[in-house]
C-alpha cells in the first residue's frame, strides 16, 4: 500500500479534481491510486488525507480532503467531520450537504485560478 502513504500522489490527483471543480468518491480514488475499494485501504488513505490538509494549512491553502466523498451521498466520511472545526450538527443532510459544498467550493474557487 506504498502509494497510499504517498501524500504528493494523493494531492496531485486531488488538485486535479479541484482544478476541474468536482468531488472524487473513496473508490474512485483509490481506484486511480491502483488499488480496488476495501475499508482498510479506505482508512489508510484516511490517514494520508489528514497528511495532505495539514502540508495544506502550512502552505496557507485550502484543505482538499473535503474533495474526497461516499459515493452514496456526496458526503465526506465521519471522521473529515471530527476534525471539521467550523461546523457543528448531523453529518447528513441538507446542512451538511450546504456546509461540504461551501469548503469545497473555496477549494474549487483556488485551484481554478490562472497559475
């Protein structure tokens, strides 16, 4: 699972994702990562998310973790939501479904920019 430990791999692919305005689901993800969904590459790549926001905070950007959903509702896993320090409530629902879309959206709104 080396590649999965490779946070530069994991934000390029999510930078991408950004650039184009969309989401990327868990699967999807580790798919373009090589690897077929399984929660324990799931959690693993949980972990290499939490490396990426942070080298993110440090560099003044917005956090790109939020980019990676359950394909089953477009939302972020429960434990983006744990560490989620501007929101509190369901982590379903038509709120949360309009807080996700806003910390997206500043996401979206810097990496769609002219580099």
């Amino acid at each position: 699972m080396s590649d999965l430990w490779d946070a530069d791999e994991v934000r390029a692919h999510l930078v991408a994702c950004a650039s184009a305005g969309q989401a990327i689901t868990y699967s999807e993800l580790l798919g373009h990562l090589g690897y077929a969904f399984s929660r324990p590459k799931m959690r693993a790549l949980c972990k290499t998310l939490e490396s990426v926001d942070a080298e993110a905070r440090g560099r003044g950007e917005p956090e790109l973790a939020v980019l990676v959903v359950r394909q089953s509702d477009g939302l972020p896993g429960q434990g983006w939501w744990l560490a989620e320090k501007d929101y509190r409530g369901e982590f379903e629902g038509p709120k949360a479904q309009r807080h996700i879309a806003k910390v997206q959206q500043r996401a979206f709104d810097y990496w769609m920019k002219d580099r």
